[in-house]
C-alpha cells in the first residue's frame, strides 16, 4: 500500500490529516502505507475521492491514476490504457512534447 504515502505526500497531507478526513486513527493510516493493514472498500472508496484517482491504482492493479470511462476502457489494450494513463501524469508542457512526437511519427509514415 505504498501508494497511499505517495497519494497523501503529493496532496500535501500528513498521517493525521488524512487520518481525520477518513474518520480513522493515525496508526490506522500508517499501518495502511507500511502493508500492516488493508482498508476497508469504504475507506479505500473515500480515498479515491481525496486523491482524485481510482481504486484500482491505489491498490496496485493499474498504472492509470485518472478513472477512465469503462466503455473507452474496454476498447483500449493495456499498452493503450498504460500510455494514457502515463500521458495524464505529464505536465502541460510534456504532453505537448509527447503530442509532436506522434503527429511526427504519423507524418512521417505518409511521406
């Protein structure tokens, strides 16, 4: 569950803000981030909320931070869903880079 500490840093939460904003003790939090304890779907669907992410990237079953719409999701294969998911994590600037280098690959096999 080491994507819990990393979700919470990012946000800029402690173990005792994270712990009061999902009605859980500190020692709860921490033994979540050390793998000492799972939380409950309930717990895990509050921290999706907070994180703005889904339950299956804190959980470790997907790279895809962003929930994707599952009818886009079932016609995507999981290079697709994995390069979107690692798009979303670029900033502004990088997806714009990333966009380029695609066109410039699609140009160039038309010429």
């Amino acid at each position: 569950m080491n994507r819990i500490a990393m979700l919470r840093k990012e946000k800029g939460l402690s173990q005792i803000s994270l712990s009061l904003k999902l009605n859980v003790s500190q020692k709860m939090i921490s033994a979540y981030e050390n793998g000492k304890s799972e939380p409950s779907i309930a717990t895990l669907m509050q921290m999706a909320d907070i994180f703005n992410t889904s339950l299956d990237y804190i959980i470790g079953y997907t790279n895809i931070r962003q929930p994707i719409d599952k009818t886009v999701q079932m016609s995507l294969n999981e290079d697709e869903c994995d390069l979107l998911g690692g798009y979303r994590e670029l900033s502004a600037k990088q997806q714009n880079i990333a966009l380029g280098v695609i066109l410039g690959l699609l140009n160039s096999e038309k010429n």
